[in-house]
C-alpha cells in the first residue's frame, strides 16, 4: 500500500518535495510503453518487472496488452499475485527454496526457471508445478551447460512437472554500441538456446531484453523492463526509448569560487554500477553517500536551493532504493507509485 504524506493532493509542485525524491516522466514513460508495443506486442513481450518493482507500472503495462511477467525475486511474485497481476508469472531465477512459489499456486500462474538438479528439486519440495530450463548462452551467470537441457527436462517431466520450454539470457550482449555485431553476437547466443529448445520441446523460448528487443529472431518472448525508465547507459546503445527516469535533487552547496556545487543525492539514492548519473548543464565530479558534487558548465551559475534533477546510469537498482516515485508533467506531480515489489 502507497505511504503518502499526510492530506497530500495533487497535483502539486516538484519544489514541495522532499529531495532526493525520484520522479518519472509521464510523457517519456507513456512513449516508451508505446514503442514497445508497436514491436513487441502483447505476449511477444514479457516484461521484467525488476526494473520497475511498482504494481502500478505493471498495471500500465497490462492496459498496454501485455499480461506475461517476469520477475527476479519470490517478493515480487507474491506481490504481483496480491495485486492480481498474475495471470503469467515467471520467476527467471534460481532458488533454493520454493515453498512460497508453491503456495501462490491458488492465485497465479507460477513457473520457476531451473537449471541443476538442485533447483528441479526445490520447485518440486516447493510444490511448483511448471518449470522452463535455464541456459547458458554466453553470460557467466545461471543457466546450465546446453549438453544438459534434455535431461533436465526430461528429469522434470518424470517428477510431474510441466516443462514449458527454455530461457537464456544474453545479458553479456545488451549494451553493445556497435548493432551490426550486437546482432551477430546474439545469433550465436540464439543458436545455443534454439539447440536446447530442440531438446527440452515446450511452447516457449525466453530470452533478450531492452539492448536486444528488436535483432533476437529467436526467442518467443523477450524480457525486457529497464526500457520503461531507460538509463544513461542504454541511451549509449541508441534505442528507440527516451529517459524517463531522474532523481530529483537541491543545491545544498556552491564554493565560494562557483566553480564546483553540491547536491542533496548521492550514492544512497542512485545505482552506480554503470557509472555517474549525468546533469544537463553540469559534469559530475564524484559522489558520496548523500552528496553529488557538480561541476557547472560554462555560463551555469547555480544557487544553494535550485532543483537538480540526477539522470541514473542504471535505473533498476536506482528504483530499488526509493519508497515511491513521482509521475510529472513538467515541474507539475500528478501521481505518485508506490514502489512496492521491493526487497525478498
């Protein structure tokens, strides 16, 4: 449930928030819904509601036509199961411990991605009753060697599982600037899960994301979330999506020689692992717990108390860190979404 300062109502101004708050662009956020669709269509999109971890987007997203979802942690399952979002629930992750997929079974559609005979078996303990296999197509991250995707399966039929199909992340691929070799790139990673699903058999191959939405001819869904928000980091990549995402800070700060300034916003408040955010119309000189020190392009002046909006390199774990964020037009807040899908 949405914690909102007492008797607030909107709209109101950007300037009556408590900063470092995080604010999302309606505009940018309704074209970027738009543009997916446009190629992505209904179930040709299952969108992976770690970017994001609002209800309140996802409900968005199924006015959008789309009623698949993946999902990276069981709390956002849960949670997208009590907002009755959860026609389609893909848990594509690991885990070890499944009895809370299994006891969602009553009000979602659950399946759990497995790639060992470890995590088979904690989807069956766990009383989880679909399964797809877990691929590895290049990311050294999960999914198992493509030699043993057919003995998986066929180990999780003999239990009484469905399997589904096969998913495979070609994560390592995502933010390759140059298209041409991204698109070669992932057809080699495609090839590897194409020969899985040979294997395995199943209605679906999962795969891709926001980096590879539009060159992966392989996969039946693609699990893209992060174009939602968008980031400084895929803007690199040159897709079709528009940053939506900012965190709205104030000048606490400006030296006496005006030549470098701080802001309320730092590393407490932003996902840094993809770098800096960026400022229009400063550099970022560094951060710190809960300060970005700004150098102002030439002929900025700034003064202790203007607004400073932060646009994140990575918004996912950006999002993460906030309680809410708030839909503007402008400078105007005219909604605020919970972020509630958030932690394990």
């Amino acid at each position: 449930m949405l914690v909102r300062a007492k008797d607030t109502v909107w709209p109101v101004n950007v300037a009556e928030l408590t900063t470092p708050a995080l604010l999302v662009d309606e505009a940018a956020l309704a074209d970027n819904i738009s543009a997916m669709s446009a190629v992505l269509p209904g179930e040709r999109l299952r969108p992976h509601v770690k970017a994001f971890k609002s209800t309140a987007l996802a409900a968005r997203l199924v006015d959008a036509g789309h009623q698949l979802f993946c999902c990276a942690t069981i709390l956002e399952m849960e949670g997208m199961a009590a907002a009755g979002l959860g026609h389609d629930l893909l848990l594509a992750n690991e885990v070890l411990d499944a009895r809370r997929l299994g006891a969602l079974s009553d009000q979602a559609q659950i399946t759990v991605a497995v790639d060992s005979d470890a995590t088979l078996r904690a989807a069956i303990d766990g009383g989880v009753k679909k399964v797809l296999i877990d691929v590895n197509v290049g990311l050294p991250r999960c999914g198992c060697d493509v030699r043993y995707a057919g003995r998986l399966a066929d180990a999780a039929r003999a239990a009484g599982l469905e399997v589904r199909g096969v998913m495979g992340y070609e994560g390592h691929l995502m933010d390759l600037v140059d298209r041409d070799k991204q698109r070669a790139e992932v057809a080699k990673s495609m090839a590897v899960l194409a020969q899985a699903h040979e294997m395995v058999g199943g209605d679906i191959v999962s795969a891709g994301g926001t980096g590879t939405f539009d060159i992966n001819e392989v996969a039946t869904e693609i699990q893209a979330g992060s174009y939602m928000l968008m980031d400084t980091h895929y803007a690199k990549v040159g897709l079709p999506f528009r940053r939506a995402l900012s965190v709205l800070t104030r000048v606490i700060s400006v030296n006496a020689a005006g030549n470098f300034l701080v802001v309320d916003g730092g590393l407490k408040a932003l996902g840094m692992d993809h770098g800096n955010p960026t400022v229009d119309g400063a550099t970022v000189f560094f951060c710190s717990d809960e300060h970005t020190t700004l150098i102002p392009d030439e002929g900025t002046t700034w003064e202790v108390g203007d607004l400073v909006r932060l646009w994140p390199a990575h918004v996912d774990p950006t999002v993460a860190k906030h309680r809410s964020m708030h839909v503007v037009k402008g400078d105007t807040v005219i909604d605020e979404y919970a972020i509630d899908l958030r932690h394990w």
